[in-house]
C-alpha cells in the first residue's frame, strides 16, 4: 500500500484533487481497472517511456485510460493475482500537478527508477499523465516454445538450433540484459540457488558464487568491466550448443573485447529448472575483477 507524502517546500492538493488521487491510490491497492480508468479526464492523455527498450507508448480519451489502467494493473499483479506490496513511492504536490519518484516490483515485472508527471482538471481528475521507468518484464518460466518478445531477445546472441528453444530464449534474454546492464532481467534468467564460478587468468583466481544474493554482488561488478568495452571492440567467437551424456542441456559461449583488457572470455551455461541457468562457469583472462558484497 502506497503512502502520500508532502514535501514541506510543496503545496498540497486542492480537495478535489486529493480525493481523485486517494481514489487512484485506492485503485493500485485493490487492482481496480475500471476505479483506475474513473480517476483520468475522458479526454485525458497518457504516455509511457520504457527507458529499456527505448519505447514509448500512448492512450488518449476513454478506451486509451481503460487500456492503460488494465495493461499497467496487470504488470503489478503477483502470482496469485493479489496485487504487489513491493511498492516504494514519494509523491510531492504542487497545486494541480503531481511529481512521483519510484520502484515498484511484481512477479511479472520490475519498474525501476520510475517517475509520473501528472496534471489534474478543475474537476479533480487526470488530464495529462506523462510516465518513464526502467522496465524489465519478468517470466517463472522460458517456454519451450518462442513468443514474439523472447525471440526478440534471443535473436541478439546467435544460438544453435541443437539447443531446446526455452533454453535458447533464456540464452538470448541473459544476453540481452547484459548488453543494456539490466541486473533485475539477468538475476530472472537465473534459478534462485544458481552457482556461478568466475576464474581470472590475469590474477590466477578463483571467486564462487551462490544463490540470487549473491549473484547480484556479482553482476553489479561484472556490469563495470563491461562498462568499459569501447564501442566496436566486442568481438564473439565460437559458440555451440552440446547435447550429450552431461544431465543438463549445455550452451557455450567464447569472446573477447582487447582494448579493455579483456583477452578471452569462456562462458559455459547449465540449465536447470524452468529452463533457467542453473551454473554459470566462467574463465576469463582479463583486469581484476573486484566483487564487494552487499554493493
């Protein structure tokens, strides 16, 4: 459940205003669609930007607010249909416009650094609501069949067709969230107890880790050497899909980016359950690698 908070150097709302709002909050907190669709003007303007993807999306009068209300209620709906609590929110007034700041995570989807414009009518209600947020679509499962959106993301990274189409979806989606540095996709293509191994060559070591957890110290520093790969220095080398005696289905994948000091890079996947990786065995010979829990 949401809770309204005023800055000190901002105006509150007028009435009408704060009931519409109340009303709307109300709406998030019971997954209303119809409750949410009656908070926007019937002639109301609404537009979202997926900083992720680079896209941006709009609804206009009454069929585009009722689309919105139920496409965005739907991507904060647990598994159980019940509506997620994970919601933080800062919400700061001034007169007939509303500023959010938040993050909100579903089962189904993570809103990072999100932020609202909203401008309110004399009547209380939306007119304008202008929205942006890193938005990062979370599955229980890569099916064994392909939708449109995950072979978009699979198509990044070449697979072989030996490899069972969940796990090449789930290939090309870690791929993916690697290459824009989304940690919340990359931690969903991985199970909860996975196990990475990462060997340095350069330093002649060994770092292991276990679990969602820890697989986020991990990646927060991972995602800074590949920060520093110049544009046109990445450079992909032999992949292959093995199906052989091995008990889990297996997807390799070789590279290297010179100029930032990365002089190969073996990466070879194991899949477990809900066609998600379960061991990641990494061996790079590149800059020191410096992995600091709890960042």
């Amino acid at each position: 459940m949401t809770t309204l908070m005023y800055s000190s150097s901002m105006a509150k709302p007028g009435t009408a205003v704060a009931k519409n709002w109340d009303a709307h909050d109300q709406a998030h907190n019971t997954a209303s669609v119809k409750s949410m669709a009656d908070t926007y003007d019937d002639n109301c303007y609404i537009s979202y930007y997926d900083v992720a993807n680079q896209k941006r999306t709009e609804f206009t009068g009454v069929e585009g607010k009722n689309a919105f209300a139920l496409e965005h209620l739907d991507s904060l709906k647990m598994n159980n249909g019940d509506p997620t609590t994970n919601i933080h929110v800062t919400h700061f007034f001034y007169g007939n416009t509303l500023f959010n700041q938040w993050n909100i995570r579903s089962d189904s989807f993570s809103y990072k650094d999100g932020a609202d414009y909203f401008i309110f009518g004399d009547n209380g209600l939306i007119t304008h609501h202008y929205q942006w947020y890193f938005g990062t679509k979370l599955v229980k499962s890569f099916a064994s069949t392909k939708d449109p959106e995950e072979e978009s993301l699979s198509s990044d990274v070449a697979t072989s067709t030996v490899a069972p189409a969940g796990r090449s979806s789930c290939f090309g989606a870690h791929h993916h969230f690697v290459g824009i540095s989304d940690i919340e996709g990359i931690l969903n293509t991985f199970t909860d107890d996975v196990f990475i191994s990462f060997f340095n060559i350069t330093t002649n070591s060994v770092q292991q880790f276990k679990g969602q957890k820890e697989a986020r110290f991990f990646y927060n520093a991972f995602l800074k050497l590949m920060a520093t790969i110049p544009d046109g220095d990445f450079a992909e080398e032999d992949n292959q899909a093995t199906n052989g005696s091995e008990p889990k289905d297996t997807l390799s994948f070789s590279w290297k980016a010179p100029k930032a000091g990365i002089k190969k890079a073996n990466d070879m996947f194991l899949f477990g359950e809900e066609n998600k990786i379960s061991e990641l065995w990494m061996c790079y010979e590149c800059p020191e690698l410096v992995v600091l829990p709890g960042i």
